[in-house]
C-alpha cells in the first residue's frame, strides 16, 4: 500500500510470503573441501520447506530545491521463518569424511531492522547515494557452538556513492563499502579440535574505490577511456588458512584485494 500525504512525502506498508524448498545449493557444494576433509552435504529425511512471512513500513521524502533533488528513505522491516534451515556439522570418520545435515531449526528464526538512505542530486554535476542498514538475524533457539546468531551475516552494512562532472567530458567516480563483524564457523588446524571447530568474529571492513572517466565522442561512436583502484587500502582478509588441513571455507570479507585496473568502451552510447 502506498499512501501519499503530499507531493514530496511517501508512506508504504507492505506484506509478503515467500519459501525455499528443501534441496542443497551450488555454494554448498564448491568451497569446502581440502585434502584432510572431504565434506558431504546432505539434507534431513524430513527436511521441510522453509517459509518467511515479511513486513515493511517505509517513510521517504522527497522534495526538489531549484537545481537540487533530495531523497531520504527509512524502513523498518521484519521476517519470520518458519522450520528455518540450519546445518548440524557431523564428526570426521577414519577418512576425513564429514557429513553437513541440512535440518529444520526448532522454533523459528526472524531478521529485523532499519534500512536508511540519503541520496542528493545536484543538476548534472554531482550525484550521491547513500545507505545503511542496522539490523539482527537470529533463530529463537540455540544452534551449532551455542549461538542463536546467523552465521556470515554481518548486523551492520552500508555504502556511499558519488559521481562526479568535473568537466564536460570527465566523470569522477568515488565508493565506499562498510561491511559489519560476522561469526564465521572455523575448523582450520589452529583450533584445539578442528573437528568440533570454534567460531569466530570477523574485524569490519571499509573498502574505497575511485575511477576516472574520459568521454570522447567521435562521428557515431563514444568512446570512454577509463582507470580506476578498487579497494584502494586493501581492507581484505588477512587470516587465511593454509596447508594441507587448512578450512578452505574459512574466507570472509572483500573479495577483493586493492585492485588496479585501467580500460576502453565504445560503440554506439552516450
């Protein structure tokens, strides 16, 4: 529902349903297994499907100031699952086989928070987007390691994004990433005993990235030549595990380390 109260403020309430059917996933498959542990997925008997059931309240305002255009956005949502999936880790036999059950949770599970967002726009010069999100992930009951918290989910996130037209044909592009603290499982050799593993909590990242763009009209064609860092102070892991026992599931944060990279587009685009 979307109700309007003026030209420039917006309330939304929205409702909806969703599920996943009870399978193992691609992401579940490709990343865990080294040449001391051969991990197999495999799904409960009586595994269920999973249902959500999501609310959302919004207020956005939105008003216009001569050349300027402001956006402010604030959600509050919440879910509830219902028989959420959780993975129980099994033993390690006599040949380094483990067995991940995919089971039903006892009770339920729910995320809820608050999403905000700022973006502003100056005429065609100068654009910037914002957002952050505050919010908790839990099952109503304690799983694995004692924790009722979500695993590799971090309760913080958010973003800044601004362009730039310094000049007619150059566009400044700057971005800025946050990613929160998270609990990633670990059963990696410099545990007291990798087979029970012990969990962890992630430092937070902040990875900035700046490109620079040249525009170059030429008859038909635009061509753009353009150089740029991604990760620009290397916010990036810095705890991989390594040898022949390491947890090759034990990665967490940017996927990428700073990162140089320059480029050329054309065709038929402006």
């Amino acid at each position: 529902m979307l109700y309007s109260l003026t030209e420039f403020i917006e309330l939304r309430l929205s409702y909806s349903e969703g599920y996943r059917t009870p399978q193992i996933y691609d992401e579940d498959l490709h990343i865990e297994t080294s040449g001391a542990r051969q991990i197999f997925h495999r799904n409960d008997e009586n595994l269920k499907q999973e249902d959500s059931h999501s609310s959302m309240a919004s207020f956005a305002w939105h008003p216009k100031f001569g050349k300027q255009y402001l956006e402010f956005l604030s959600e509050a949502f919440y879910t509830r699952l219902n028989d959420p999936f959780t993975n129980k880790y099994g033993e390690p036999d006599e040949n380094g086989e483990v067995i991940y059950t995919r089971t039903n949770a006892d009770g339920f599970a729910h995320v809820y928070g608050v999403n905000l967002e700022l973006n502003w726009h100056y005429d065609d010069m100068v654009n910037l987007s914002s957002g952050f999100t505050f919010q908790r992930s839990e099952y109503s009951t304690v799983q694995e390691f004692g924790e009722n918290r979500f695993f590799r989910t971090p309760d913080n996130y958010g973003y800044v994004t601004a362009q730039i037209h310094a000049l007619d044909n150059i566009k400044i592009s700057l971005t800025e990433n946050y990613t929160g603290k998270m609990l990633i499982p670990y059963f990696g050799p410099e545990t007291a005993d990798p087979a029970s593993g012990e969990l962890r909590n992630t430092p937070d990242f902040w990875d900035t990235g700046i490109k620079i763009c040249y525009h170059m009209p030429f008859e038909q064609l635009n061509f753009h030549v353009f150089a740029g860092v991604k990760n620009m102070f290397n916010a990036y892991q810095d705890d991989f595990d390594t040898g022949i026992n390491r947890d090759p599931a034990y990665i967490y944060g940017p996927m990428q380390p700073r990162t140089i990279y320059v480029g050329l587009k054309f065709g038929n685009f402006k």
